[in-house]
C-alpha cells in the first residue's frame, strides 16, 4: 500500500508491511498490512484492511460478505459459517442496515469476511487496488492503486459498519 493512496490520513507504521490509518477526524482507526499469493512466476503483496471492534481472540462465527449479481451488482449476500443465534442475527443487522449496503456496494473487495465473539468482532477486507503485482517474466513490478474513488467507498464501508455494530 503506498502512503499517495491515504494522502491526508495519520498512517503510523507498526511494522514493515502494517500500518494503523486514522481518518482526519480521527474517530475511526483501522490497520492495513499485506498478504503475499504466490502464483507461477508472479506474486502479489494484497492489501488487506482490518477493522476492529472490542477484541476478538478466539472468534466463534464467521461471517463472509459477496456482492450478489453475475453482471452488475444487485445487492449484498452473506454466509454464515458457524450456524449460531448470535453470528445470524449479527448477519441480519449488517443485511437489515442501509447504510452499511450502500457503502459496501460499490466497494471492489475480492475477500470480505467479520469474525464475531463474546469480545467483539473484526471486519477484514481484501482489495486488490493497494497492491503489487510481481512477474519474473518479463521481471517487473506493478502498483495497483486504490485510488480516491474506492478509498472514499472503503472509508465509508467501515464507518457503516463501526456505527451499525456499535448500535447493537
């Protein structure tokens, strides 16, 4: 991820591939660290952006967020892991919640995924814009960027959802 992506935000690095972002308010502070997928003859370093809510140490249901709609997007679909009261009614609230479906709607996640506990839960995203495509053939290195579009989408996504999970 470079810092150009996050222009205006305090980025405190914590180690060599993560960082905390705060937003210029400074209320909502997330980490972004990488993910390397190895692949013939190429990797990729994915941007992975974390969210947390309370502490979630051992997570006890899993819920996975999918754009719904094979040529355009038609909604929001979840899946639930661990079938639970909690994790499903967790579920219905992110589905049931307005504005947390329109901001994850035009978000471009290839992972999206929320870990819930007793302690609180942890929204985890992959996005492919903030990574690094590296071939060995032809050698070259190529930045993917999120670009300001998609990082007002994601700065909206995890607000919606740090005042959804907070109400509840």
């Amino acid at each position: 991820m470079s810092q150009r992506d996050f222009n205006g935000f305090a980025i405190e690095r914590t180690a060599p591939s993560t960082g905390v972002i705060s937003e210029p308010a400074g209320t909502l502070h997330f980490t972004v660290r990488e993910r390397v997928k190895k692949d013939f003859l190429c990797h990729t370093a994915i941007a992975v952006f974390e969210l947390r809510v309370g502490e979630v140490d051992k997570p006890w249901g899993r819920i996975k967020i999918r754009h719904k709609g094979a040529m355009r997007r038609t909604g929001i679909g979840v899946t639930i892991e661990q079938d639970d009261f909690a994790v499903a009614d967790t579920a219905e609230r992110i589905l049931s919640d307005a504005a947390v479906t329109k901001a994850l709607l035009p978000l471009d996640f290839v992972k999206f995924q929320i870990d819930v506990s007793s302690g609180g839960w942890r929204a985890e995203m992959e996005h492919f814009g903030g990574s690094e495509v590296c071939m060995m053939l032809p050698p070259s290195r190529r930045y993917v960027p999120l670009g300001r579009e998609q990082r007002g989408h994601l700065i909206a996504a995890f607000w919606a959802l740090f005042c959804a999970m907070a109400r509840h």
